[in-house]
C-alpha cells in the first residue's frame, strides 16, 4: 500500500495536527508584524523568543523544506504530505517559520547543481536558518542583460581570486553568505559565467545599503577588492554558470509570483475593499458609493483570483514533470501590475489619508500603505524588469520574431 493512500494520509494528518498544537507557540497563529518575520542568519535579532523557538522546531523537523531529502536536513516529505502539512499550518494560521532566499533560490539550485559535499555543507544550515543568504547577480552595466556582467574571477591555483561590484544585492549588509555570478572568460558571452559561493565576511566583500523613496534600504551596492574564495565553492562546472543562473531565476520569479513582493504595506492593511468602505462610504445597496472605483477593485479581485488558479495548475504542471520554464516570466509580469494596481487602490481608497508620510496626524496603517505604494514601483523591475520578461513571452511563449 503506497504511503500516499488516503488511510496513511489521514494518519499523518493527525501526526502532523497533534504535533503542531504541541510545538506552534499562541504568537505564532497571529498576523506576523513587519519586525518580526524571521530570516535566520548568525545576525537574527528575534525580537520575540517564540520566533527563534518556532523556528528552530520547525528546522529540527525539516518542515521548513518539507520536500527536500532528509539526508541533508529537509523534511523528506511526499508531495502529498507536504499539501497536508501546508493545510494543516494555514488551519491553526500559523506564521512561517522562516523567510529565505535560501529556500526559494539557492537551496533547490543546489539541490540540483551542487556536488554532495556542498549539499552537506550548506542545506542543512539553509533548513534551520542558520545561514542567511544574498544573491550577487546584477551589476551597474548588467541588469536586464544580466549575462553582460563584468565582475572578474581569476584562477589563481588554490584559490578563486574576484574584483568587482554588484547593486540591488538584497539584504546584503545582513547576509551571511553569497550566491554569486562572476566572469571566468571573457572570451564567450554566456559560455564565461561561472556561479560562485562565499562568506559575506571575507575581507575585499563591502556592502552598502541603498535608501529607496519608500525609506527603506532592503538593497545594497556590493564592492568585491581582492576577495579570495576556496576552490571548492565553485558550483557545477567552470563556465557553467548560465545554466544555474537561469534555473535560478526561476525559482526566484516563481517566489515572487507566490506572493514574494515588497510593497504590499505590510502587516495591519486592509484590504482595498475595506477601505474603500470605510473612507469613501456604502450607497444604499451597502455597496462602496463610487462606482467607478468600486469597478476596479472588483476587476482587481478578479484578476487575482485567476493570477491565483494560474499558479496553482502552473505548480501541478511542474509536479507532474511537464516544462513550465518560461511560465516564470508569465507570472512574475502578471504579479508584478496586479500588486502595484492592489497598492494604487489602497491608497486611492484611503483618499486624503492616503498622502500620509509621517507625523501623529496619519493612522499608522495609512502611512505603511503610502510607503507600500511607493514600494511596489520597484516591483517590475525586481527579479527581471517586465519589459524582458515580455520579450521571453513573446520569444520563447509565442515564438514571435524580433523586429528586423
């Protein structure tokens, strides 16, 4: 009898339901404020104890990567147990555990690419959040034509020796680790990319944050001066590193496609619908009073409901081993104008309220959604600008030819 049998499914839930009720701490099931969502590392403030216990749980367990192989710390779950559990967390509204560049980017890039003493190395750590990590990818001159990139890595015998600057490194002034994208020739366009990994520590590595218009400073400029890095930190094959690349741009456009974007204003917003009812106000039918704007938010609602559909058969198609590589792209545009078009509502909605910047004369959840707004501006162009992204629609989707 397959384990996945309904009877051994059902089994499991129960396993799974006594242990949560036993190990997710009551803060856990509440709405996560911004200042508590845990992204691990050595440098991890968990400004609430019941984080840092229910992170550690949950990694001890593997539930953090439920499907990844258990011999490298994952949970080792089916695809079946894996939906039980997720049902299971969202039933008890459980916060997760951990957020991670580690599990939607690298982590499964490894797993896929890495040689077995790297995924000894690093997975585990990914899966406990012991290890937070950045992406080293876009450069000043190689952003949308990332394969442009120019930072330099030279073979100097026993060790890698790298020269050069990276910009929009997310959260990199707080990493403790680097995926990264160097040149090894410069002979060959995408055939001289090599992917590197290496410790945030390691002296030439610089980062400095870059303060946006929201007033937040999640990206950074990072300046690498003679920075040596093992040999054994290469992953795949010298001159191999387009193919990770590209593997990993999708999972990061599939996380961001999965509700990944900044700009949504945080925790304690409402929904445009319901500001909309509370500052514009209900005509006699209990309806929000302006039509036109009562129009769009339902046009938004829609959207988001078939956005919503499309990434679930996106995510069966895959599990069932069908090609859905460049569904990535389709996605991460469809994401990226359907969470700035839901930041331009809410702050529409607000009306007046919503110029607030600062000051005790705005509601605090009127000044986030502001700053939201001005967030999701960067949204088409984070994880690859929608002017790119359609270009492979219509290359690659479509298979239209370019303009002669």
């Amino acid at each position: 009898m397959a384990f996945d049998a309904p009877e051994e499914l059902e089994a499991f839930r129960t396993e799974v339901r006594t242990w949560l009720e036993e190990n997710c701490p009551p803060s856990m099931r509440t709405p996560m404020p911004d200042d508590e969502i845990v992204w691990g590392g050595k440098r991890e403030p968990f400004k609430n104890p019941d984080s840092k216990a229910w992170l550690e749980r949950m990694g001890e367990k593997g539930w953090t990567a439920p499907e990844w192989p258990a011999e490298y710390g994952g949970g080792g779950l089916t695809k079946a147990q894996a939906k039980v559990l997720q049902q299971e967390l969202r039933r008890i509204k459980a916060r997760p555990a951990l957020f991670s560049f580690g599990l939607w980017m690298f982590g499964p890039a490894l797993l896929e690419f890495g040689n077995e003493e790297q995924k000894k190395r690093f997975i585990p750590d990914i899966v406990k959040g012991k290890t937070r990590w950045c992406q080293g990818y876009s450069e000043p001159g190689a952003g949308s034509d990332l394969a442009g990139l120019q930072t330099k890595c030279e073979d100097k015998g026993d060790h890698w020796l790298i020269n050069g600057q990276k910009v929009w490194t997310s959260y990199a002034d707080q990493a403790d680790w680097i995926f990264c994208l160097v040149r090894t020739d410069n002979t060959v366009k995408h055939e001289g990319i090599s992917f590197l990994v290496f410790d945030m520590t390691t002296p030439g590595v610089e980062a400095r944050p870059i303060k946006l218009i929201s007033g937040s400073s999640p990206f950074c400029e990072t300046f690498f001066t003679d920075v040596k890095v093992p040999k054994d930190q290469l992953v795949g094959k010298l001159n191999a590193g387009w193919t990770i690349a590209k593997r990993l741009l999708q999972f990061e456009r599939s996380s961001i496609s999965a509700g990944g974007f900044g700009g949504t204003g945080g925790s304690g917003i409402l929904s445009p619908q319901e500001y909309a009812k509370q500052h514009v106000g209900l005509d006699e039918s209990g309806r929000v009073a302006d039509g036109d704007l009562r129009a769009r938010i339902t046009d938004h609602l829609m959207y988001a409901k078939a956005f919503s559909l499309t990434v679930q058969r996106s995510t069966e198609q895959a599990k069932a081993g069908q090609e859905v590589g460049h569904t990535a792209s389709i996605l991460k545009y469809a994401a990226a104008k359907m969470n700035q078009d839901k930041c331009e509502l809410l702050v529409e909605a607000l009306g007046t309220d919503g110029l607030g910047w600062d000051g005790d004369g705005f509601a605090e959840d009127a000044k986030k959604a502001t700053r939201g707004w001005l967030r999701s501006k960067g949204n088409s162009i984070e994880g690859g600008t929608s002017e790119i992204n359609l270009n492979v629609i219509a290359k690659r989707v479509l298979g239209l030819r370019e303009h002669q």
